[in-house]
C-alpha cells in the first residue's frame, strides 16, 4: 500500500480527532483538506471514511466522560422505573441530552442526504459555490462566537441548565449539518449566549453531542460492514479505516482534555480569529482555482 495513502488516513484521524470537538468545524476540515492539497483515493474521499472517523471521536467522547456516562444512564434509568425526575441533577442532565438531540436528529433524518450530495459526492469535484458556502459559514460562526463571548456573563454553570437551554443549544447543534458550522462551534457559542461559564458549555456540548456522533458512528459501521460482505471494501480499505479511527480517538481524548482545561481560564477568540483567517484563505484559493 502506497505510504502517502497512508499518511493522508492518519492526517486525516488526527484532524478529525482535533475538530470534532475545537469549535472550527470537523465536516469542512475533512472536505477541504483532500481539496486543497489534491488528495483523491477514493478511500480517503469517501463518506464511508469520512463517517468511520466518527467512531473513532465517540470513543473518545465515552472514554473521557466514561463516569458521568454511567451516572447518566443509570439517573435516567432510574427516572423511568421510578417515574420521576425531582431535582436529581443527574437524571434532569440525562434528560435534557435526550430533549436537546431531537432537533438534531429531525434536521439529519430530512436533510442529510442533500447535504451529502452537495458536499461528499464520490469522485466528484466540489463546486465553487458550496465551497464559498463553507467559508462563509465558517466566517458566520466565528462572528457569533465572537459575540457570544462579549454580550453574555459566563456565570452559570452546567447544573443551572433548564429545559428550555438544552432545546436551545439543540436547535444550534442541528445547524451542525451544514459543513463549516461545527457542532461544538454552534453549542458551545449558544451554551454562551445563555450564560454558562466555557468550559461548562464545551462539557455540556460534549455530552449533548455524543448521541449525534454514536449515530453518525453507527451509519459508518453499518456501511463498512455492508460493503465489505458484498465485496466492495479491500483489505487495504480496512487498514485505513482503521488508521483513521486510531488517529481520531487519540486525538479526539486529548482535544477534549486540553480545550476543556483551556477554557478554565480563556476565552474561545483564538477559533474566532482561527475561523476567520480560514475563510479568507479558503475563498481566496477557491476564488483563485475557479
């Protein structure tokens, strides 16, 4: 196997692993990094690989959070069997991660698939159009990120979180499904909005975004197997799968350990300006190649 194939696979865990969970967008860094730097297997290129590094950041997200998972399942467990929630933060937090992944899950179930025609088409070039798109949605949620941090008071914390927050933070998390959004770039910039401290609106976007990434893990794993029982996956293909999600749950446990310990004491204007730089550099070249 050619070693540069397998480079582009490991490159592309790591920023998988590093974006999932950075507000900066993890869907747009995958299309635009293979666009810019002309990579074209069409393993690397596929929505297969692409959905297969997400099992790689789910197993970070669970292993990071592995004792407020099991907390979580059994609360809200126990919510059901004892037909109560009172004021059990542990089963109103396990409950509010169910209401606030409905949005999400509704706006994937219509739209995701135009989504992926326009923007992860196998062996088709990306249009000038929908890349200015994502650099303009890139640039727009760095905007609102910008705001976020300068109109709120970061003063509540994660158990102050009421229904109507995590509907809230839900709707943001559905806007996720256009690439250049980010999913922990829209919750974390309206964990903001309503007044949670940042690293308790990173954890909260955490939480709330694994049953998301879990879908998406399960999309991927059903479409790996179906491929490979019908003769259309190679050996080959399988080791990249498999570097990718390496690459992807390393990287994606320490983004998570390190963004949360950052923003303990930091503001999120470094990905504003990050997101910023990028759409400029993004449309210039896509402006340039057209």
């Amino acid at each position: 196997m050619d070693l540069s194939v397998i480079f582009q696979a490991i490159f592309l865990g790591i920023i998988q692993g590093l974006t999932e969970f950075l507000p900066i967008s993890s869907s747009a860094h995958l299309i635009l990094v293979p666009w810019l730097f002309g990579w074209d297997n069409p393993v690397i290129t596929s929505l297969p690989f692409d959905l297969a590094l997400h099992l790689g950041t789910l197993l970070a997200v669970l292993a990071f959070f592995a004792n407020e998972w099991v907390r979580l399942i059994r609360a809200g467990f126990k919510s059901i069997t004892e037909r109560r929630i009172g004021n059990d933060p542990d089963r109103r937090l396990a409950w509010f991660i169910v209401l606030g992944s409905i949005p999400g899950a509704l706006v994937g179930a219509l739209a995701e698939s135009k989504i992926e025609e326009i923007f992860h088409a196998p062996n088709a070039s990306l249009l000038l159009w929908a890349v200015l798109a994502m650099a303009l949605m890139i640039a727009a949620l760095g905007f609102f990120l910008f705001l976020a941090e300068r109109v709120a008071k970061h003063i509540r914390g994660m158990e102050q979180l009421t229904i109507k927050d995590a509907l809230l933070v839900g709707a943001a998390q559905a806007l996720a499904i256009f690439p250049g959004v980010s999913r922990s770039g829209a919750t974390i910039t309206a964990g903001l909005f309503l007044g949670l401290k940042r690293d308790d609106a990173a954890r909260f976007s955490f939480l709330l975004g694994t049953p998301i990434i879990a879908a998406a893990g399960l999309k991927s794993l059903y479409d790996v197997v179906t491929e490979s029982q019908s003769g259309g996956l190679g050996t080959g293909d399988l080791f990249l799968y498999l570097v990718g999600f390496v690459s992807a749950a390393i990287t994606g446990f320490l983004a998570i350990k390190y963004l949360l310990r950052y923003l303990q004491r930091n503001s999120t204007d470094i990905f504003v300006y990050y997101r910023w730089v990028m759409a400029a550099f993004i449309a210039l070249v896509a402006l340039l190649r057209g």
